[in-house]
C-alpha cells in the first residue's frame, strides 16, 4: 500500500482528485444495487436448492434442484 501511495504522489495531483471524485460518484450510485445483490444472495441461500447444491457435491452427485423458478 504504500508503494501505491508513493506512486500516487508523485502524479498529476488534479487528475488523481477527479478520478477519486468521479469513482466515489459511481460507488454512491451503485450502492443500493449492491446492496440488492448482496440481500438477493443471501436470500438464496436459505432455500432449498442451496441445500442441494451442497448435498450434490458432498455426495458427488449431480444435483436436483426443486426451488421456484420464478417469483
């Protein structure tokens, strides 16, 4: 980290604060979709085909998934 930090200083000190400016502007901007995807996630893993999935490849066995399709 603190070779990037070197490295860092030594560039052209505006271009690096608008970079920062507009990757931190995308970052709030995709927040919430992050959050969704990360809630999504764990809501899978609750359910049925989650547990199959993990019985299937403790078994060697190809999987049987029966969880909704579509909701």
């Amino acid at each position: 980290a603190l070779e990037v930090a070197v490295q860092l200083a030594g560039m052209a000190q505006a271009a690096i604060r608008w970079t920062k400016h507009t990757l931190n502007h995308w970052y709030r901007q995709a927040g919430p979709i992050f959050d969704a995807s990360l809630a999504y996630e764990f809501y899978g893993f609750g359910g049925p085909d989650a547990a199959e999935g993990l019985a299937s490849h403790r078994e060697k066995r190809p999987p049987t998934f029966t969880g909704p399709t579509s909701e």
